[in-house]
C-alpha cells in the first residue's frame, strides 16, 4: 500500500465547529485507548526519573488539536510532583479555538498558533526540553515531515517524540472498525490517515537521513501505532 497523502476535513480552513468538534472527540478517544497518551506519557515515565526535582521542564506539542494531550501530560506530571509546562501548536484557527476552551483555566498549559514547520524560527533551538509530535505529521508530503523532525530535534534540548499511524492492512480495518457510527468526514479521515501514515522501513530511513541515532522505533502491533523516540545522551548530567 503506497503511502497516499490526502486532504482531510480536519484541515480544511473552512470546516464547521460541528464537525470539527466531532473530530476532536474522536483523536481524543483515541489518544485515551489506541496508545496516543501512552505514547507521550511512557517515555517522559522513564526520562523523568533522571529530572532535577524543583527544575520546571517545558514540552511542545506540535498540531496540539483539542489539547488533550497537553492537559493530561502536564496533570500526569503534576501528580508526581513535577513541574511540566506544556506549549500547544496548531495552525487552524478555529481548532485552536475549541482548544482554548478546553484549556481555559488549566494551569501551565499554553496554545499558540503556528505551523510545526516553523517552530526553529519561532522558538529557536534548544527552547524546549522535549518536543511532541502525535498524529500530525502524515497530514505532510515527505518534504514537510522532513522538515518538521529536523525542527523538532533543534528545537528540544533533551529528546524527541514522534508518535503515528502504522500504514498497513490491519491499521486501514481498525480505522473502519473504530468509526462505525461516526460521522461521515470522520471516517473519511480516518481512512486516509492510514492511507498517509508510515512502515517502519520508511520512519528509520527518515531517522537515518537525518542523523537521530539516538532515536528507537517502537510499534504496538494491536494499536497499530508507533514511536520513533529518544532522549540525548547526558541530557540531565
């Protein structure tokens, strides 16, 4: 199966704050119970035991959605006594809008709009401890994925994290299956998804052309999702 990218309503400037919130709800569920939370919060699970107590470490999120996932990292974190700041991306305004409802009130959790392709001229490098990108980069064409990990890596001093679709058979029958009763453009995003998302020999070459030894792929074969993720060595000495 070619990797096939294709629009997404998601994307679509004009899309509806219905169906957008639709979406939303959906990348949440499965951010909760198809590995996106597990994704993030198994590897800052073990970096963290080499973080300095009382030192605030700041993570980015990049095409942070309905910031799910930067409420609960930073919630996960404060539970262990950590102080995580959290920096939400997005490029499309209204979805950054519904986020800023959810976020409203939510202590050390920032959204601000900008395209992930941008973020080195943005923040600059080494602004952030880690950078996280989780369902996002198989909405680009090879050049933009390309440079969007080479941003993340000069953006975050400590380590990476770039969570996605495998693209298979199995992913494209889980797609269908986990969006039977869903609104029509969210099963049609759900099926390109898969369409656009990486194999494992594709995923380590991008790592290998762009020098990230440091880096481990990792896939869960039931969710079919997978990790490409690493911290540099004596980060924390």
């Amino acid at each position: 199966m070619p990797r096939l990218v294709t629009p997404e309503h998601m994307d679509d400037p004009d899309a509806s704050r219905e169906d957008l919130v639709a979406t939303l709800r959906h990348l949440e569920r499965l951010n909760r119970w198809v590995g996106g939370e597990a994704a993030l919060l198994d590897h800052l699970r073990v970096w963290s035991r080499r973080w300095p107590r009382g030192r605030t470490i700041t993570l980015l999120d990049l095409g942070t959605g309905g910031a799910d996932l930067p409420v609960t990292a930073r919630a996960w974190a404060a539970s262990h006594g950590f102080d995580l700041r959290v920096t939400g991306i997005d490029v499309h305004e209204r979805t950054l809008a519904l986020a800023r409802e959810r976020v409203s009130g939510v202590e050390g959790v920032t959204l601000e709009r900008c395209d992930a392709r941008e973020i080195k001229r943005r923040f600059g490098a080494g602004s952030f401890d880690y950078v996280h990108a989780g369902l996002l980069l198989h909405h680009l064409p090879e050049i933009g994925v390309l440079t969007v990990i080479a941003g993340m890596d000069q953006v975050a001093r400590a380590g990476i994290i770039w969570s996605d679709l495998n693209r298979s058979w199995l992913a494209a029958a889980g797609a269908r299956i986990l969006t039977i009763g869903a609104p029509a453009h969210v099963k049609h995003d759900a099926v390109v998804s898969v369409r656009a998302a990486f194999t494992k020999r594709e995923v380590l070459d991008i790592a290998g052309r762009l020098g990230l030894s440091h880096c481990r792929y990792r896939l869960s074969v039931c969710t079919q999702r997978f990790t490409l993720a690493g911290e540099r060595p004596g980060a924390w000495a």
